[in-house]
C-alpha cells in the first residue's frame, strides 16, 4: 500500500518546473565537460609545439 501523505504530494507544475530545472544543471555540467576537455586539447597542442621548438 502507498503512503500517499499530501505533504509529499507534487503537483504537475511542480514536477515540470523540476524536471526543467534538471535538465538545465545536467546541460550546464555537459557544456563545463566540453569546455575542460577542449581546454585540455588546447594545452596538449600548444605543449607539442613548444616541444618542437626546443
């Protein structure tokens, strides 16, 4: 049997503004993922460059 306590109830506005929510943090930690790892290129480049100069 659920225990279906009316604190612990959402409503369907509440369950989309969550869900929104969510996908905007999940969005925002993939983009700062991207940029880390094109940050990581950038200096793996610029190292083998300098590698060859030297």
């Amino acid at each position: 049997m659920a225990n279906l306590d009316s604190e612990q109830l959402f409503s369907l506005a509440e369950a989309r503004r969550r869900a929104r929510a969510f996908g905007h943090v999940q969005r925002a930690q993939l983009m700062l993922a991207a940029a880390g790892l094109s940050a990581c290129a950038i200096v793996a480049v610029a190292a083998a460059m300098l590698g060859t100069l030297l």
